[in-house]
C-alpha cells in the first residue's frame, strides 16, 4: 500500500470549500449532478461527496436516479442563507469541542 507523504489533515470543515459549493449551487439555480458541483469548484467529487453528505445535508435537497448506483441531483433548499449556515457550523463544532 502507497502512503501518502506530506500532507496536511485538516480537521473539520473547510469554509472555503462550503463556500465554493454553495456558490456552484447558487449558479445552477436548479438540480446539479455532484460530478458538475465537482468540475464547477475545482474539489475533488469524493470531497463534494463528503461535504455534501456530512456537513451539508441539512441545506441541500438531494434527488438519487438509482438506488444502486451513486449518481445523484443536488440543489440548494429554498430559502437558505449561507452566513446563518456557516454560523450554524461554526456552533456545532464549538460543542463537540467540549
């Protein structure tokens, strides 16, 4: 097995990569397939994946094609403010803390 060198774990999330995210979603203004977020954004899809799935899922809809197979249709939740939601982050990751 291969073992990557030099890299730096982040614990957490990135707001800069939400913040990409969301603004890929913004501009869709409608379903997204995770592969466009990705291409959109310059991340990686298994990052979007990740941020979609464990920091994002309360903002997003999500809309499977199969139920066997990963592809996926993501759009930003009616009504949604990017600085409450980052707040709202902010404020779980404070509580895990202690």
């Amino acid at each position: 097995k291969r073992i990557k060198r030099d890299r730096k774990v982040r614990r957490g999330f990135d707001v800069e990569k939400i913040a990409k995210i969301w603004k890929a979603l913004e501009e869709a203004g409608t379903w997204v397939h995770v592969a466009e977020i990705s291409r959109m954004t310059g991340i990686n899809e298994a990052t979007v994946r990740w941020y979609l799935d464990y920091y994002m899922p309360q903002a997003v809809d999500q809309q499977k094609i199969a139920p066997t197979i990963r592809i996926r249709l993501i759009r930003l939740k009616p009504g949604m403010d990017f600085a409450r939601f980052v707040h709202a982050l902010e404020l779980i990751k404070n509580v895990k803390k202690r």
